[in-house]
C-alpha cells in the first residue's frame, strides 16, 4: 500500500542565514552539506548533512563487508556496510549492479564466492549512478570478469571522468530512458530518475521466490544537492513522480540505510516471514528526499543570492 507522502510528512524549514555566512560555513565543511534546513518525516528529523552521515557512514563502513545474503529470488547482497552492490544470478551468467569504490571489487569478489558463486561468472556490470563510491571500480571488474558495463547514457560524460589508476572508464553499451537489459532470463528495466546525477537510473525487475512472482525496485539516490537549479528542479519532480508510480513489493537502494538493510538482515537472522517484501516502505525514501527537496527550495527561494 502506498501512502501520499501529503500525510505523514512534515517540513520543518531552519531559520536562514545571511548569504554571507552560509557560503563561509560551507567554505569551512570543505563540501559537507549544511545541517539545515530540517525536515520531519515519518516522526524522524533530518538535515543534509544527516542525510548524507546516514548514507555514507565512515570511511572503515564504506569498505567493510557486510554478509552477503540472498535478498529473494535471484538477488543477492555483496556491498559494504554502506555502499550497496546486488548480484543477479542467471543460469547464463551474472548481473552485477554497482562496483562502488574500486578498492572494494575484492571485497565484493570475497562476498560473491562466500555465496557459492564465481565472481568470472558476472557477465553484465550495471549501476546507479556516475559517483565514485558507487561505480569507480567498473574497469576492474571488466579487467577480472570481461562483463558489459552499460550506462545511461545522460551519465555517460561523468562516467568517462571517472579513472580509477589512470584506466579509462569501459562502457560497452549505452542504455537509454525505458530500456531492458536481459541475460538468462532475468530482464532488468532502466528507469531515468534524474536529479543526483543526469543518468541516475533506477533498476526494476521482476523475479519469482516460493512460486510467487514479486516486483523489486533498486533506487538510485534521490538526495537532492545544496542549489537547486529549474533544471533540476524539472528533474526532481519528474523523478519522484516515476518512483513513487513503479509497481514495488521489495525495495532497495544504492546504499542500504534507503531500505534498513541492517534491520531487516537482523529478521532474516530471526526466521519468520521475508523481511525484503514490504511494499508498505517502497516510498519511505522517496517520502524523505522529497521533504528535503521542497525544504531546501524553499529555503533557497528565502535567501538572497540563491536563487
């Protein structure tokens, strides 16, 4: 069921501050965001910068394993504590989505095999979005695998900026707003939610577990940046209305505090029904990011010089 986020949502916009003080404090962050403005959603507050600290972690989480798990069906969990990377398994190969940081490709290597799978078997390498965190390691995982690396196209000029040891970033196809890739089977469907980056892709695909057939989305991040321009304005608004519009039974995330992957590992741990199948949260993320989104607007439409 899914629940407007004109309900539950309440925004709480941060008294502002001049102009002046508010390009020093983020001269003194060094390109943290600010903690304002602050938003109330679903009974919990957060700002930007708590946001970003709930996503990302420490350096030592972005790069510590997390125990891989299946997920359902033929979807499996190999990132880091925050930093998320998912694995298809097709009788022809694998689909692997997000590489992350390119010092975390062994550690994913590590957790793929854990599982009983080989890591040469990935045929495909997908991803959320042109970020280093989330598909730096793209040319080492072609250099290991051989796998097709296929981007959005709208990301495709970040990507090319994205060298990790001098390599050049591989993409072997160009995917574009609506289309599939399939590989044994499995048929995953690119969805352009552009906002955090031109291409930012949402991944949707469909696959059975205990003779039931369940809709599951992989989120691109929604976090909107600090200056809001009408582009992205547009962007925003067209992607928030795409996410919250896909058919959802399972939800997941680019980084895994955007589904309480800790929390629901801890119930899988436990026994009893799948965790994963909750169709009642597939908006929650959409829920906070669009608060920010309106608040940080709003903010900015108060303050001189932001516009």
């Amino acid at each position: 069921m899914k629940h407007s986020s004109l309900m539950f949502v309440c925004v709480v916009i941060a008294v502002s501050m001049p102009a002046a003080s508010v390009r020093a404090g983020r001269a003194q962050n060094a390109g943290q965001p600010a903690d304002h403005p602050s938003v109330l959603v679903h009974g919990r507050t957060y700002t930007p910068q708590s946001l970003l600290t709930r996503n990302m972690g420490t350096p030592e989480d972005q790069t510590t394993a997390f125990p891989p798990h299946k997920i359902i069906g033929n979807i499996y969990y190999v990132g880091t504590k925050t930093l998320s990377s998912f694995l298809v398994v097709t009788p022809q190969g694998n689909i692997l989505i997000d590489s992350t940081y390119e010092r975390n490709v062994p550690t994913i290597q590590k957790s793929v095999e854990q599982l009983g799978f080989k890591f040469s078997d990935t045929k495909i390498l997908l991803g959320n979005h042109a970020h280093g965190d989330h598909q730096e390691g793209d040319a080492l995982v072609k250099q290991l695998t051989g796998a097709q690396v296929m981007a959005m196209a709208e990301d495709v000029p970040l990507l090319k900026a994205i060298k990790a040891g001098g390599k050049e970033h591989p993409i072997d196809r160009v995917l574009h707003d609506g289309e599939s890739v399939t590989l044994g089977g499995a048929t995953l469907l690119a969805h352009l939610t552009a906002g955090h980056t031109p291409g930012c892709t949402t991944w949707t695909m469909r696959t059975q577990d205990g003779g039931k057939t369940y809709n599951v989305v992989i989120n691109c991040s929604l976090r909107p940046p600090a200056i809001l321009t009408p582009a992205l304005v547009d962007q925003f608004n067209r992607s928030f209305k795409l996410v919250r519009s896909l058919p959802c039974d399972v939800q997941l995330g680019d980084h895994p505090a955007q589904y309480q992957m800790q929390e629901k590992y801890v119930k899988v741990r436990n026994g009893g029904p799948n965790p994963f199948v909750d169709s009642a949260s597939c908006t929650l993320e959409a829920d906070i990011e669009e608060a920010m989104f309106h608040a940080i607007l709003a903010e900015q439409q108060k303050t001189p010089g932001k516009n």
